[in-house]
C-alpha cells in the first residue's frame, strides 16, 4: 500500500469513533431504564447494515467510472442506478482505492442506521430498527450515495449542464446524515409521541437524559470520528490529496468549536442557561455541517458555516417538539437533517475553487430540492409499509416498564434503583 491509501485506511478506522459517539449520545439522553437497549440497538444494526449493505446495497451504489444503468434525456445521459455483482463480486478487497471506497462506506452507512435510533428512543423495538436499518442500508443509502458519489445524475450536473462541479458532498453529509435525519423523521412520525410527553392540552413535558456526562464524553468521540469521516471522504470522493486533510481537519474543528458557542449562546438566552443536551446536539450539528463543506471552503467560512449550524440545532429542536409535536429524544432530525442541508447549501455559498466554477450554488439546490422531495417521501413510504408488517412501536406496558427489562430481561444498572414508584406501580 503507498503512503496515501495507508493514511486513508487509517482515518477510516478513526471514523469507527464517530459510531461509538453517536450511540452514546443516543443512550445518554434517554432515561436509565432504556440505556442497555440503545446500545444493543446500536450494534445491531450497524450489523444489519454492514451485512445488507455488502450483499446487495454496493451493487447499487457501485463506484464512479463503473458499472451502470443510464436514462438518455434531451441527449444527455443521465446515470441513475449502478449495475454491479452481489456480494461485492469481483471486488478486489485490496488498498486501492476502489477497496477503501468499500470499507468507508460499509462504516458509513452503519453510521447512518444509528441516527434514527435517537428520534426513536425507548418505544422502536430491536427488530423494528433493524428491518428500517435494512431498508437503509440496502435501497435508501446506496441509490443516494451512487448519484453523488458513484458517478450518479446529482454527480454530472457539471458536466452536463455546466453547474458548477455537480453536486458536491465530501464527508457525507447528504448520504449520511440527511437520509439517516429523515429516516429518523419519519420513524418518529410512525411512532408517534412516548407515553406522557404531550399533556391533554398538546404542551410538551420536559423528559431529561439520564447522563449528561456520558452525553458530552460522546462529543469528544465524534470529534475524532469526523476527523476520520471528513479526512477519508475528502480523500476518496473530492479527490483531496494527502496534505489536504489538514484543512479538512481544521474546517471540522472549527465548525464544530463555533456552533457549540452558537448553541450555548441560544440555549441561555432561550432558558436563562445554557442546557447541555441542546449544547451537544449544537456540537455535533455543527460537525454534520462541515461533512458538506470541509474540503471546499476556508476557515473563516467553516467557523460561519457552523456557527449557523449551531443556531439552527437549537431552534429547531424546540420547534419540532412544539408546535410540530414531533417526539425526538435525541434530537436526530435537528441534527443530521437540518444541519446537514444547511452544510449543503453553504458549499454552494462558501466554496471557492481554482476554475471559478459558477452556479454551484444551483446544483447544491438541486441535491437538496431531490433529498427533501423524493428522499423523504420514499423514506417514508418504505418505514410505513414495514410497519403494516411488522408494528414498529413496543406495547404501552413495555414502554412503561422500559425497553431494557421488556425486551433484554435486564436493565444496564442493575444495583442501581432506575424505576419510581411511578413506573412499578408499587
């Protein structure tokens, strides 16, 4: 392996740390009596999605330059779908690139499968999740992935209508985290509110985490996980040589520094004081963005990009909870959709490149307009069809009792009393 691919690899493996952060986050803001089931959930289905994904969600995606399926429209051929063997057939699972393309996106889109699992915190049964992590990992992730990465329609807009460099994403802020946000949009929709969140006049009840430290120690994890997401993807997908990932890894930084300031400023003047959980989605908003941007702008751009990330996070958390009355523990949907289309939209805004590309800004809108208009109704769609099938929301007698001691037997604190008189009845 050459000096490049072996830094690639290594920075992929880092990015395994942006998994171990999002599930904390996810565990830490539900209550104790949950907290063993998320994180079993969490590893199921980044299982479920590695699997799916290598036996049939690469075949999808494919990789740029490979084999495809194209529509000729206008004369212009637009190429929509990859045409490649199951079971990464014929893949040389070696250093080339092409290998470590594999690999990033086989971390990816578990990564992408854990994000609903905060939207549907301590009500989505295991088996649920891990049929909704199916779908993402064999249909939703690869066909989005494959028209911005694997040479796809968003990819040729540069080429074919001369708008800027096609849709650009470098660290997957569209392939990850907005397709993982909207699932969780729409797993929190199915759902439906848990059990005593809404009084009878629609007025939202405060329903805290259990561990803000182990909430904020999540945030250091992530930290080091985007540095890898963000390094390796600017590698593979925006074609970043070596020295590049410097400024990957300090645009990261600083977009995620200035939308936790942006988050605490938000949070205090909202609440008097700056609240931790809003504060750590408003960090990890912030490092969604720069997953769009990282390889495209400057630093004095980055720490713009997630300052407005940062504001954005806290402001929409209190707005999907109310008036929208949409039930996110975790605050997926304002981290992972909301920052991550804004992160979207400022490479069109911030991103400066040697050619003086122009009208990147529309293919950037174009991306956009075909996550939130086609993306999130087919999302949808597929999330409500399986839960005709197989009902996704646990009893009301398991919700109450907690998913640890309904579905796992036992809860993650043992020796420790996790339920009130409230929840046992006695």
């Amino acid at each position: 392996m050459t000096p490049t691919a072996i830094l690639c690899l290594c920075l992929i493996l880092l990015s395994l740390l942006a998994a171990a952060g999002i599930s904390l986050l996810n565990a830490g803001l539900g209550r104790s009596r949950n907290a063993a089931h998320a994180m079993l959930a969490s590893l199921s289905v980044m299982s479920v999605a590695a699997i799916t994904y290598c036996v049939i969600g690469f075949s999808w995606q494919g990789s740029a330059g490979g084999a495809a399926h194209a529509l000729s429209l206008a004369g212009k051929d637009w190429n929509w779908i990859a045409a490649e063997p199951l079971f990464l057939g014929g893949r040389a699972l070696d250093g080339s690139p092409a290998a470590l393309v594999v690999l990033l996106e086989t971390i990816s889109v578990g990564i992408a499968a854990l994000i609903p699992l905060g939207s549907g915190a301590e009500r989505w049964r295991l088996g649920a999740s891990c049929g909704s992590s199916a779908i993402l990992a064999g249909w939703t992730y690869p066909l989005f992935a494959h028209w911005v990465w694997g040479g796809g329609w968003l990819a040729q807009l540069g080429v074919n209508y001369n708008l800027g460099h096609g849709f650009l994403d470098a660290g997957g802020a569209s392939t990850i985290h907005v397709s993982g946000g909207f699932t969780a949009l729409a797993v929190a929709w199915i759902l439906g509110p848990r059990g005593g969140k809404y009084a009878p006049d629609g007025a939202p009840a405060a329903i805290p985490g259990h561990n803000a430290l182990v909430v904020l120690f999540a945030c250091f994890l992530m930290w080091l996980g985007w540095l890898g997401l963000n390094g390796a993807g600017a590698m593979l997908f925006a074609n970043a040589n070596a020295g590049r990932t410097v400024l990957v890894a300090v645009n990261t930084t600083l977009s995620a520094a200035a939308s936790l300031l942006a988050a605490i400023a938000v949070s205090g003047a909202h609440f008097g004081k700056p609240d931790a959980s809003v504060c750590a989605n408003g960090w990890t908003g912030g490092l969604v963005a720069s997953s769009a941007v990282c390889a495209f702008v400057s630093p004095a751009a980055a720490i713009v990009t997630g300052a407005v990330a940062g504001a954005l996070v806290a402001v929409t958390v209190a707005y999907i909870e109310w008036p929208l009355a949409i039930d996110d523990p975790g605050g997926a949907i304002s981290v992972h959709a909301a920052a991550g289309l804004w992160g979207l939209f400022a490479v069109g805004i911030f991103a400066r490149f040697p050619d003086a590309a122009e009208s990147q800004w529309l293919a950037q809108l174009i991306g956009i307009a075909t996550l939130v208009g086609f993306i999130l109704p087919m999302t949808y769609a597929l999330n409500w069809t399986l839960n005709l099938i197989y009902p996704m929301r646990v009893t009301s007698e398991g919700e109450r009792q907690g998913m640890d001691l309904h579905e796992l037997g036992a809860g993650a604190y043992p020796e420790f009393v996790t339920h009130t008189e409230e929840f046992t009845g006695q």
